[in-house]
C-alpha cells in the first residue's frame, strides 16, 4: 500500500512527477541532485523510493531536518498499530471517504426525522423546510470537502474555508432572520417567556447529543492530515439540523439561542479533548519525574 496521503487515487502533485519518473529509470539520488532535494523535502517520496541504501543517503543529505529514517519508522510503526475496521476506513481513497463521511454525518438528521421529526411536520411550509435545512447543509458539504483534502494537493486559501464557515454561521441564524415560518401549531408557539431558557438549553443539549455520534465518526475516517476543526464544525451542523427538524418552536429567540449555538459547543468540546490528548502526549513523552 503506497504511502497514506500521497497517492490516493488523485492525480500525483506536479512537484512529484519528475521524481516519480527518474526512480522508475533507476536514477540514484546522489545521481541526480534534483531527485535527493526532492527526496529529502517530501518523506512520501523518500517512502516510496524505499531501501535502507537511500535512506541513509537521504539522512546524511538533509541533516538539518527529522532524519528520513526516524519518519519512515514513525510511520511504519503508525500503520502497523491499525487494525480492524479503522485500518480498512483509513485504506479508502480521499474521495471513497468523503462520501463515507457526508453519508455518516446525514445519517443522523436523517434518522431523527424518521424516528423523532417535529410534530407541526404536516404545518410547516415544504419550500421553507428545505430553505432551513439547505442553507446548513450547503455550507456543511463545503466544510467538508475542505477538511477532507488530501495532503499531497496544494492547500486551499484560508480564505476559502472562512467563507465557508461564514456561511454557516449565516445559515445557522437563517431562521432566526427570517419571519417565523407558521403559526399553525399550538407546540410551535411555546419556548418563549419563562420557557424560553429551559427550552432553549434542552435543545442544545440534545443537539449537541445528537452532534457527537457524527463527530465520532468523522474522526474515526480521519487520517491525521484533516483539520479537526472543521470536521468539529460539521458534526455540529449535522446536530443543528437534526435538532430543527425534531424541535417545533420557531420563535427566533428559541432558534437563536437553543440551536444555532450547537455548531459551537462541538467544536468547544473538540477543542478541549484535543488540548487534553496534546497535553497527556506531551507528558508520557516526557516521562515519568
């Protein structure tokens, strides 16, 4: 299996290609200057070129940088740790995993309106319904495919995935902004009043409950390479929708503050297990005092 990340059945980055071309010659790095630069700027390559022999070349050739062969062990050492279905997520292609996770992440909204949809359903306007639910899903599929972007393509501008997260927020308060969409059911007029805090923060606790199974899986069909962030900003749309199409209240205040702040609690929650797991790695590597 080639080198996770680098020939994912996309086609291989131009810096790569002369490379590629001059190992399939035979081409020795100390032959060719241009091949050992390469080689000991991109490890994938190194990887792919393989041999104790070249290894060692490229160590003595790039001594101010990792050594090859510590990275090329790291990573042998990080595949060999996989095992079971996670090994098998982590073998697909970019693309393979992308739909995998879309599909995983829908599939929570999905199954709340089949299981616990919102009792004003019949009420509640068709073009409206798919309005709300399209302006967050939108943003989320772009969110997506950016985080999801293998490492051997050139990176996207930042600019392209704050767009996208303004988007979200846009499409999150899209409700809230717009008149409410009926007054045809008793249940949709409650959270307000005395109501309005305890139903709001009901919804966004469940939201975000409903928020965490994707987050869940969108790590486990991450590689290592994605943005952690934006996979955590996704689930939590996905928990956004799932909780609007449960919740019948379509006062703005109640939309304001008990769903649109899912999206942020993921990712508050996201953050601080990754501060945790970064500060328990930085102590067993420090080891014991």
């Amino acid at each position: 299996m080639s080198p996770r990340g680098h020939t994912d059945g996309n086609p291989v980055n131009d810096r790569c290609q002369p490379a590629h071309a001059a190992l399939r010659r035979g081409v020795r790095p100390s032959e060719d200057p241009a091949l050992a630069g390469h080689l000991a700027g991109c490890p994938a390559c190194a990887t792919l070129a393989g041999g104790p022999a070249l290894v060692g070349a490229l160590d003595a050739a790039a001594p101010a940088t990792a050594p090859v062969g510590a990275w090329l062990a790291e990573a042998e050492a990080m595949l060999a740790r996989e095992r079971g279905p996670r090994a098998w997520l982590h073998s697909r292609t970019t693309a393979q995993r992308t739909g995998l996770a879309a599909a995983g992440a829908g599939l929570v909204p999905l199954l709340v309106w089949l299981a616990w949809r919102r009792i004003d359903a019949g009420v509640y306007p068709t073009g409206r319904l798919l309005l709300d639910v399209g302006v967050v899903l939108l943003p989320a599929a772009w969110l997506l495919v950016a985080a999801m972007r293998p490492l051997h393509r050139p990176a996207w501008p930042r600019a392209v995935a704050w767009l996208g997260l303004g988007l979200a927020v846009a499409g999150v308060l899209a409700g809230a902004w717009l008149e409410p969409a009926h007054h045809a059911h008793p249940a949709s007029l409650a959270g307000t009043g005395p109501q309005l805090v305890p139903r709001a923060l009901a919804c966004l606790a469940f939201g975000t409950g409903l928020g965490l199974p994707a987050l869940l899986w969108l790590v486990a069909l991450a590689r290592g390479g994605e943005r952690p962030s934006l996979l955590a900003v996704v689930a939590g749309l996905a928990g956004g929708v799932a909780i609007f199409l449960h919740c019948p209240i379509v006062a703005p205040e109640h939309l304001v503050l008990g769903h649109a702040p899912v999206m942020l609690v993921v990712l508050a929650l996201m953050t601080a297990w990754g501060l945790a797991t970064g500060l328990a790695t930085r102590r067993r590597a420090r080891g014991p005092r």
